[in-house]
C-alpha cells in the first residue's frame, strides 16, 4: 500500500467539499519517471473534467492558429490544416499527455501550445525557415536549458511583485485580445447585440459562480450559457467535419510533393530558424512560471508535491517538440495553460486530468465534427475568458500585497506594454533582484543572482528579439 492509499480518505468525512480536494492535494505524492496508476497514486474526480474540457478546446483553437498561420504562408489548403491539426491532436494526446503526464511524471504539466510564437510564424516563413528545422532546434535549445536546471532557477529569481505583473498582464491582455475577436464576429453577423448578451451573461455567472465557491463549473457553464444565447439569437451554426484518421506516416508530411510539400530541411533552413529557436525558448521560463504561480496560490501550503515541476515540463515539452516535428506535426510547443489554470482552480492534481484531456484530444480528433463546435466563437471566446484569462488577471492582482510589489508589478507590466511579455518580465527581473526595487531582496542574493543571471537572460532576450524586429525602433535584422 502506497502513502497515498494509506492517506487517503473518503469524501463523506470531511465538511466541505473543497476541503477533501485540498487533503488530496496535500497526500497526493506523484513520483517522476517512474509508474503511477490510479487508484493506487491518485484518483478521479469530477472536477478532473472541466480543465479537461478547457485544455481540449484550448488546444484544437491554439493548434488550429498555429498550423493555419503557416498554411497561410506555403500556401497550403483548408485540407491541409484540417488534416494536420487532427494528426497534432492523435501525437499530443497518444505519445505524451496521457502516458508520460498521466502515468510516467504526474509532475509535469501537459505540453501545449507557444501562442505568443504564432504572430512571428510569418516572419519565420519570411526568412526562410523549415517548420521541421525550427522544431528540432526548439527540443535541442529546451533540452539543454532544462538539463541545466535554468527553468526552476529563473523561476526562483522571479520575485513576488514580478509574478504579479506577469499575471496581471497576461490576464489584461489576453481578456481584450477575446472581447476584441468576440465583437467582430458579431458585427461580421450584424448582430452586434449578440456579443452584449453574451458577455453580461457570462459576467453574472462568473459572479454568481465565484460567489458559491464554484469557480472550476465556468468554463462548461459558461459556454452553454453562449451556445444558448447565439442560437437564440439567430447565429448561424453547422457541423462540417466528419469522422476519420488522418495520414500517420511523416514521409507524406515530410514529402516533396505531399503533405507540407517542402522535402526535408537543409543546413540553410536550420540557419533560418536559429534566432527563432532560442526565442521560443526565452520565452518558456515567463509562461511555465505562470501556471506555476497560479498552482501556488490555489493549492494548499502544504501540496508542495502537486505542484508542476518546471524543469520536468521542460524535458517533455522539448521533447514533444522534436518528436511532433519529426512526425509532421505543425505545432509549437509551451505549457499547456488552458488546463493547467482551469486545474488549479479546480483544485486537482495533473495526472487525472491528464488521462481526461488525452482521451478528449483523441476522441475528438477521430470524430472530427466535436472540433466545429469547440471552434465557434461564442464557446471558444467564453470558455477562454473565465477558464484562463481572468483567473490569471484575478491572481496578479491578489498577489500584490505591499508598495515594492506594485512597483515591481508596475514595471513589468510598463515593459511588457511596451514590447512584450517577455520583455517586461526579465527588465523587471534584473531591477527587482539587483535592489533598485527593493534594496532588501537585493542584498538577500548572492551576486550570481543579483546581477550575472537576471543580466545575461536580459540580454539574450533582448538580443533575439532585436534581431526579429519585436523592439521598437529596431529594424529586424532577418
């Protein structure tokens, strides 16, 4: 018998609800790469099935942009993306989501997808690049990076007004980026009305759920709600995928002639793609440490062990990466935070979940007309909205309790205004922990901390995107 099974307790024991998923989280003792089976290391729950239906819906949208935008630029067809993002699905969900975190390392979150990768997939394809050539870098740069520990340590750097604005900005922006997408396909309907009603339904739900303590229920309740009220006010809807597997063989992915009809990538195309690979890889550390934070502040003090390990996350989605790639899969791997966020919230541990989400994945990419529905409007928007993006907004905000935590707050949210994400959190990092914000975190760090790592990750950040073109007034170099 197992410390789990020893620990565990049934649910009837206990006063509330909330507090038997608490006591669970604080047994549950995963144990990386090695085997662990339900019942014996964890159980099922209900609310394993909400971010389970959120990181399906997150990932079919989020692989559906990804491999679209690269479509867009070899000129590939409808077919093409319909065809590669069920193939996605099948390797995501069968070769790493339910074997490796569901049963080989509960501790490392679900690889996903890197959407603030999406909008430089044009200026990749510009330059000249190999979407094989960029995924095997990205799994060879995030395999050393994780190896060397940088994922944790970077994350330990990152102080607690930092965290915050991180948060809050991911949150901000997130939310106006869904307004913003809802509100033109209602007025692309002519019914702008439409997008009015759905979100002050969801608002009142969101508000009534929050109320009763019953956050994890948003994102199915949520959605209905928006499915209910655009056919009630005369959105057109239809299903038009239809059942199938797609092609499984990465010589017709990988062909001249088939599939990407690019043949395999030479010396050139690695060239190409190099800068890309190490910022795919700079940006890793801000979003892992993201849905790290929210597991912090919605877990239990003492679920020390539910928590994602960084640096395994890492190891599996460097290699995910690689893997997809080699296959002829299109995406771009991160964590996958349209489970992990809904999870936390949920209060549940990964493995579960995992298994849940997998099998969502695979079931909808064989039955195909599921993905129709997850991609309409009203269910994608909404259910991103109160299963991701406001919780995050939420959080940032809960984590600022003093002076020097909105400052450190503050400015990285100025930088990453003003550039990106990424830019804000390591400026704010290397003022944060060299004591210009706060002089007592700065004379707490050894000098390696204080002033070498934060530096040189600013740098390299820095310099990656200047050769991009991402800093303003800095023409891109490639």
């Amino acid at each position: 018998m197992t410390e789990y099974q020893k620990a565990h307790r049934a649910a009837s024991e206990f006063e509330t609800r909330e507090k038997y998923l608490e006591h669970e989280l604080e047994i549950t003792q995963p144990r990386p790469w090695r085997l662990n089976l339900p019942g014996r290391d964890y159980r099922f729950e209900p609310e394993d099935i909400v971010p389970a239906i959120s990181g399906t819906i997150g990932k079919i949208v989020m692989v559906t942009a990804v491999v679209s935008t690269f479509a867009a630029g070899f000129g590939l067809s409808k077919e093409f993306i319909a065809e590669n993002v069920r193939y996605e699905l099948l390797i995501a969900a069968i070769l790493f989501v339910i074997p490796i975190s569901g049963f080989i390392n509960p501790r490392a979150n679900l690889p996903g997808v890197h959407g603030p990768m999406i909008p430089l997939i044009g200026l990749i394809i510009m330059a000249g690049g190999h979407p094989l050539a960029l995924g095997i870098l990205v799994g060879v740069f995030g395999l050393i990076l994780a190896f060397f520990k940088g994922g944790s340590r970077l994350a330990s750097l990152t102080g607690t007004g930092v965290r915050a604005g991180l948060l809050i900005i991911l949150g901000v922006v997130g939310l106006l980026a869904q307004l913003d997408a809802l509100r033109k396909w209602a007025v692309g309907l002519e019914r702008e009305l439409i997008f009015l009603v759905i979100v002050a339904a969801t608002i009142l739900l969101y508000a009534y759920l929050a109320r009763i303590g019953k956050r994890w229920l948003a994102i199915p309740l949520a959605s209905l709600v928006a499915v209910l009220a655009a056919l009630g006010m005369g959105a057109p809807f239809k299903f038009v995928s239809t059942p199938g597997i797609p092609n499984l063989n990465p010589f017709y992915w990988w062909g001249s002639e088939t599939g990407w009809m690019l043949g395999l990538p030479t010396l050139e195309h690695f060239i190409a793609v190099l800068p890309f690979a190490i910022l795919a890889i700079a940006m890793w550390p801000p979003d892992f440490l993201s849905h790290r934070i929210f597991q912090e502040i919605n877990y239990p003090k003492r679920a020390t062990r539910s928590l994602m390990d960084i640096d395994d996350t890492m190891i599996v989605c460097s290699i995910r990466q690689a893997v997809g790639s080699l296959l002829g899969g299109g995406n771009l791997t991160s964590s996958w935070g349209t489970y992990m966020i809904p999870a936390a919230i949920a209060r549940r541990p990964i493995a579960a979940g995992a298994i849940l989400t997998g099998v969502g994945c695979a079931t909808v990419a064989i039955l195909g007309f599921p993905m129709d529905l997850a991609k309409w409007e009203p269910v994608l928007r909404v259910a991103l909205m109160v299963g991701v993006f406001l919780p995050l907004l939420e959080a940032g905000m809960a984590m600022i309790r003093t002076t020097k935590d909105a400052e450190g707050a503050g400015i990285c949210i100025f930088g990453a205004v003003l550039v990106n994400p990424v830019f804000g959190w390591a400026l704010a990092m290397v003022l944060d922990n060299s004591g210009l914000i706060d002089p007592e975190r700065g004379r707490s760090l050894p000098t390696i901390d204080r002033y070498i790592i934060p530096i040189i990750t600013f740098l390299v950040a820095i310099g990656v995107m200047a050769l991009v073109g991402l800093i303003p007034g800095i023409p891109a170099v490639l």
